[in-house]
C-alpha cells in the first residue's frame, strides 16, 4: 500500500429525520450559487440590471438539471436499459443518485437561457460571455460531488495522491485511482481565472469569452476522460467509438467549433444589448443601474472620475439680477 493516498468519504448521505441530505446535491447547489453570484456581480459590472442574471438563473437551471441528466442516461443507457443493466429503468430519474452531463446541462440550460433573454430582450452572447467563468467555477464544486459518491474516477495508479475507492464501489483492496474529480475541478478553477484575466485583457465580446470557455474546458476534458474508467457492477459502461469514449469525441467536436468561431468573429464588434428597452426608457431605472467600471472592480476610485460637488478652483459664476437687465436695457 502506497504511503500516501487520497481517501474516500465514508459515507456522501446524511439524515435530517427521513429527509436524505446528499453531499452531491449540496456541491451542485453551492456550484450553482457561485456561479450566479459571480455572473450577477460581472453583468452589473458590465452595464446590466441588478436581478437579470437571478431571474435568467431560474430556467437555465431547471432546463440545464434536465439537459444534464438525459445526456448522462443516453451515453450510459447500458446502466438502466439492456441485457447487462444493473440499474432498474425507473432509476434514470433519480437524478439525486448522480450522474449530469455537462453538455447536455450546457445545451438544453442554453435553451432556458435563450427563452428568458429574448423575454427581457437583451443579448444573449453577452450573457453568455458574463456568465462563463461562473460555469467553470460551478463545475469546480461540482465535481466534488463525484467525490462523495466514489465514482467517475480513474484508471489504477502509483502516484503519491492516488484516490482510495471501496470495494462496494469498484475498488480493489491495496489499489488507488486516478482522482479524475480533482484533476478537473483543479483545472476548471485554473480556467476560470484565465477566462476573468482574458475578458479583461482583451475585451472578448460577441460569444468570444464563451467560446474560450468551451475551447478550454474541452482541452481538459479530452485528457481526463482518457483517465476515466466507469465501472457499474465491475463492467465498464463507457460508450466507445474507434478507440475513444463518446465525451471524448464530443470534446474534439466542440473544441474545434470553438476555434471556428474564435477565428470567424475575430473582427466581430456588434453592439450588444445589456439593458432591455423598458430601462433604457424609464429614467429611475437607468439611474439606479448605473453601471460599474468593470476594469476597477477593486473598488479604487477611477482616477478618471470627480465628485459631483463643484470644485473650488472653478470661478464662480457671476449672478445677473433684474435690476441689471433693466439698466442695460436703458444703455441701449
């Protein structure tokens, strides 16, 4: 047995009475809370009303919970349907057991996001563009969950942080895995940062800092799913096609639409809606929402920028009364 090792939580489920608390549940919420409070913080950087971001939340994450289980039953149907399941069929909606599909959260949360963007009629790539670094940190505490489920880890290995997994969910006694959960959360944190540093830097507008986004996350996705082994009931129910695993594949496939993009839209500045009509009319609302410097989020004073009170080194300006515009007009 290695000297050094990462175990496993002894337990991922506690009781408040009969009601179950599932630690995997507890890292997709705080995930989700994150990422909202983030992306609301950089839309109100950005120009936005306060609120947006919370109101888009709510749909994105329902349609996203949705999208993410059924991309997860359909690339590991084997585990609820067929000859080798070791799951009952019913099972596929007990979403609390785990088992998301980032990109099927990604692809049907879009929808909810399209459905309540074109509602407030603001842009959509400026959505996505504020809320992409918040992913990437909700995926970091997400994947945490994996953790406390034992699953979705890696292939054996020797390494000093190898990750202890029981037998009742996979493991050999003396072996340790590759902790695959880490290796991505570590790396959806870096990603984050890069994605925050680069929108600044650069002003990646127009679906770019999404794009970067994609291109970035299935970077590491294609190296850690190549890690993975998904053993149910002893058998690997990884879909495979010519040597790869489907998320693979579909990692390859985005990765490489995401440079398309960032080299079609390199030149691309077109104005994006921030504030929908109904603010921009509504003078209270457009005070209120006045937007903040997104580069002195710090909270330093922009350099840039005065008081509204008068300077003193300003002349005053000299007051004309009624009894002057009476004598000058007798001058005339």
């Amino acid at each position: 047995m290695p000297l050094a090792s990462i175990p496993s939580p002894s337990q991922g489920v506690w009781y408040l009475g009969v009601i179950p608390i599932r630690a995997y549940a507890l890292c997709i919420v705080l995930g989700v809370v994150v990422a909202v409070w983030l992306s609301e913080r950089r839309w109100v950087a950005r120009g936005g009303q306060k609120g947006t971001i919370i109101d888009i939340a709510v749909p994105a994450v329902i349609f996203g919970l949705i999208g993410g289980r059924l991309y997860h039953v359909i690339t590991d149907w084997q585990t609820y349907f067929g000859p080798r399941a070791i799951k009952e069929p019913y099972q596929a909606l007990f979403i609390w057991e785990g088992g998301l599909g980032i990109w099927g959260a990604i692809a049907l949360g879009g929808v909810g996001v399209w459905w309540a963007v074109r509602r407030r009629g603001i842009s959509m790539s400026a959505v996505a563009d504020t809320v992409a670094p918040g992913i990437a940190f909700a995926q970091a505490i997400g994947r945490w969950g994996n953790w406390f489920n034992q699953e979705l880890y890696g292939g054996p290995t020797t390494l000093p942080w190898g990750l202890e997994i029981d037998v009742d969910h996979g493991g050999e006694p003396g072996v340790l895995y590759h902790p695959t959960f880490l290796y991505e959360s570590l790396w959806d944190i870096a990603l984050g940062f890069v994605l925050i540093l680069a929108g600044r830097r650069f002003a990646l507008r127009n679906g770019r800092l999404f794009a970067l986004y994609v291109a970035g996350y299935t970077l590491g996705r294609f190296w850690i799913e190549g890690l993975r082994i998904d053993p149910v009931g002893g058998v690997d129910h990884a879909v495979t096609f010519l040597g790869l695993r489907l998320n693979q594949w579909t990692s390859i496939v985005l990765f490489v639409g995401a440079l398309v993009y960032l080299w079609l839209t390199r030149n691309k500045d077109a104005e994006e809606i921030v504030l929908p009509e109904s603010a921009l009319a509504d003078p209270a609302l457009s005070e209120s929402e006045e937007p903040v410097d997104p580069v002195h989020e710090s909270g330093q004073a922009d350099p840039g920028s005065s008081d509204d009170a008068p300077d003193d080194s300003d002349p005053p300006v000299a007051e004309t009364s009624e009894a002057d515009v009476t004598s000058e007009k007798n001058a005339r």
